[in-house]
C-alpha cells in the first residue's frame, strides 16, 4: 500500500478545505482497494485455502 501525504495547499498557495481533502483522501482509498481487489482476484479468489496449497 502506498503512503502520501496530501499537501494543505492548492496551486496559488490557497489552502484546501476539509471537504476536498476528504475527497481526495477516498479517492485514493478506493484506487488502492481497487488495485487490491485486482490483486486478490488474479490469486486465484475465494475457496482456495491453506489445506488446499497444503495438500497440492
């Protein structure tokens, strides 16, 4: 998992309210979950277990 920091300010030196820095804090929440999601899916996916890799 990646870790930014979000900068406080915008462009011109302004600084960003709340409301946008939550949104783009979740933004790149869901990317990374999504990127996860991928991940987990090219595995293999559900019903593929220790006994499984164990046995095999």
């Amino acid at each position: 998992m990646s870790e930014e920091t979000v900068p406080l300010t915008a462009g011109a030196g302004q600084p960003k309210g709340l409301l946008q820095q939550m949104e783009e804090l979740m933004a790149a929440l869901n990317a990374d979950l999504s990127a996860l999601d991928a991940d987990l899916q090219g595995d293999g996916g559900p019903g593929r277990g220790v006994a499984e890799e164990e046995a095999g």
